[in-house]
C-alpha cells in the first residue's frame, strides 16, 4: 500500500487473474525433481486466502499423474510466499519506456516485450526468460491507464511472472568458456570456496554465493582465454597450485612443506590473491544490456581495500546495446555479446528445507551474469606478481631455517 498509493514515483503493477494464481510454483522446491504446486484461492467462509498443494512437474507443467494433493500450505508459509511474490510484481518506473530488462521492487528481473500493445505485450520472469518457450510467455491481457489520475499502470496476465530457478553456481558450471572462472569460485576448498550449501540453520537448492545478501549483483566472468593468460603468466594462481605449495615431491617446494607456519602463510597469500580477484568481478546491483542505462556510474565490488576499509569500485556505463566496465586501474572491458550474457539468476535461503509442511522463504539474492573480454584489476600490484614474490620469500625462509637447523644438528 505504501508504495502504490505514493504520488511520489511512477510505479507499474503486474496485476495475477485469479487463474494465474491457480499456478504458483514454490521457490523453495527450486532445484527438486518435483516441485511443488501452490493453487491460491479465497476462503470465504474464513474471509482469508488459502492454498492447495500438489507435486509438479516444471517441466510438462503438470500436476503429477496420479499424485494425491499434499496438505494445504499453512498461513505462515502463505503470506511468506504471498510477500515474495508481491515485491516481485511492483516495479518502481515505466515499463514502457523503451528498454528490455526492469528490476521489481523485490530485486528479481522482468523482461518486457512488445510494450504497450495488450494481448502482445509480455512481462517474462526469470524462470520464464530461461525456458525460452513461447508458450510460457507471461502476456499482458488488459492494460489499465492511471497516469492521469494516478502513478502508473496496472498489467493484468493470465500466468504468473516466476523468478530465476538458477543460482550463480548453476549458471556457470558446464557453461562453455566460463570453466576457468568458475574452477576458481567452487575448486578452493571448504575454507576458501565463495560457493555454500549451508549458511547456519538455513539450505538451498544447489550452492549460494556467500558473498550475496537480500540485494542485487552483477557478476563479470573473463573468457576461458583470458583466464588462462593470467595463469599462465604468473599474474594469478589457482588452486592447483596452492596444493602444490605442500607437495614434497617438487623439490622447490620441499622445506616450504615440512615447515607447517610457513606453508600456512603461502597458502594464504595464494588464497587471498584468488579470492580477491573473484570479489573484484563481483558487484552491488545489476546491471542489464538493455536495462536502466547507466554512464560512468561507480559502483562497490566485494574487495574491500584494507587501507581505508572500502571497497574498491569498479565504473560502468551500460545502454541498450553495451555494457562497459572500467576497473581502477582504468582498464576498460566490454561485455562478450552472445548466450554468456544478461544471465539471469536468484539464489534462496531456505529454512525447515527437509520438512515440507514447515518451509520459508527466509532471504533471496539476485544476480546477472555477463561475460567480459579482460580481466578486472583493482590495485597495480596484482599484474605485478606480488603473491609470487612473497610465495618465493616464504619458500627462502624455509630453506634458510633448514639449513639453520642442519648446521645446529
């Protein structure tokens, strides 16, 4: 009410046919074989809304054959469900007004097509902007004006926009010539790995970035090219290598392995140059091809700069045909146009997972992916192979220290 009764902004609002309603497919099933079919309808004789349940297949979209209903969906999982949805069906501004991509007031994505022609008009969500089906499409039937005398326009659909089923880890694993990026994200280990299943009492469908919170991001994907440039020139480690730190079958390495302390401090230089370089790819809000253009617009990464513990920026200029970034050395990437970009996602944290009579909504991130042609550097050091320079000053201590206690041997 707060928002679509302010006179202070334009608002558009997807307006769900009671039909639409009759198809509401539960986030907290994102990920399953099965899913599992909310059927919203009006209680009249407890004056409240009520939901039937039932095991779905996304895929055919049907309830499955044969399938008894499930027991109805208490009313804390309702207006839990009903909440998220809602944020998910305002969007702050004109959805006619030219571009393609629009952020709801719950952080999802809408792409809209066809704007302004009722019947033709369509308002796809993430799930749908995924299956590229046109028979999925999200049409607008009616199209209500009240610019005049109100802030905007209401869209009635027979079918509901749904957000992404895809979390950041499912977008890039097995993408082509996104491998060596995401090697890097999932391949560190549980202490190093930015990619969790668990985060305290609460699970999700697959692996959430940790690095996300209830808000939006944009994540910078190099090419599978230029990534192996930067390896193969010593500019940035990986984590083989950060293995091999303790293998005692590389002679060069030997002492470093027998010397516990030390090995620690070389293991953690290599982490720290690798997850920082991730955290520098990734950013607060997102930015479409397509979307709400931006110029020379700053905006935060997760690297945070110890020095003034802020984070470093990178500066993005985006239209409806490129998107640009400039990171703070004043290098200058440009999005790689073709199926590695505008990657849509949405990752959920989800309590009471293992019962399903109990499962909330607990907290959503969103999230679009691009692949750039370069990497992202926040500080001159980084090109300057500095983690190696005190890697090779650790493994000269150990030496040093070896040799030390040859001699008092």
């Amino acid at each position: 009410e707060p928002y679509l009764n302010s006179m202070d902004s334009y608002y558009s609002f997807i307006i769900p046919t009671n039909t639409a309603m009759l198809r509401y497919v539960d986030p907290c099933t994102y990920g399953s074989s099965t899913s599992i079919l909310y059927e919203f309808y009006y209680d009249t004789d407890r004056k409240t809304v009520k939901a039937h349940r039932y095991n779905y297949d996304v895929e055919t979209q049907q309830i499955v054959e044969g399938g008894a209903p499930l027991n109805d969906a208490t009313d804390a999982q309702i207006q839990n469900r009903l909440r998220d949805l809602l944020d998910n069906l305002i969007i702050v501004g004109n959805i006619e007004d030219g571009h393609t991509y629009y952020r709801t007031k719950g952080g999802s994505v809408i792409r809209v097509d066809h704007a302004g022609v009722e019947g033709t008009m369509t308002v796809n969500g993430g799930m749908q902007i995924e299956d590229e089906d046109a028979d999925r499409n999200v049409v607008v039937a009616t199209i209500y004006d009240q610019t005049r005398s109100g802030n905007g326009k209401s869209y009635v659909v027979e079918s509901l926009p749904m957000t992404s089923r895809r979390s950041l880890y499912s977008i890039l694993n097995g993408r082509e010539n996104c491998t060596r990026f995401f090697s890097l994200l999932y391949n560190g280990g549980s202490a190093n790995t930015l990619l969790k299943a668990r985060m305290s009492s609460y699970t999700c469908a697959d692996y959430n970035c940790s690095l996300f919170d209830a808000y939006n991001y944009t994540v910078y994907v190099p090419t599978d090219t230029e990534m192996q440039r930067l390896h193969d020139e010593g500019i940035l480690p990986d984590w083989e290598l950060y293995e091999n730190l303790g293998d005692t079958t590389i002679a060069e390495y030997y002492e470093l392995a027998k010397n516990e302390a030390l090995l620690k401090r070389a293991r953690t230089v290599v982490a720290n140059s690798i997850v920082n370089f991730l955290k520098y790819h990734i950013q607060d809000n997102s930015v479409f091809v397509g979307g709400e253009p931006a110029t020379n617009v700053k905006y935060e990464t997760s690297t945070l700069n110890p020095l003034n513990n802020r984070f470093f920026s990178v500066t993005v200029s985006a239209d409806d045909s490129q998107l640009t970034i400039t990171d703070q050395l004043g290098n200058t990437r440009s999005v790689v146009k073709g199926d590695n970009m505008n990657l849509v996602g949405r990752e959920y944290w989800i309590q009471n997972i293992n019962n399903v009579n109990m499962t909330q909504l607990y907290n959503a991130s969103d999230l679009v992916v691009h692949q750039i042609d370069g990497p992202l550097f926040y500080e001159k050091s980084q090109t300057g192979k500095v983690w190696k320079s005190q890697v090779d000053a650790l493994i000269a201590e150990a030496k040093a220290q070896a040799e030390e206690d040859k001699e008092e041997d």
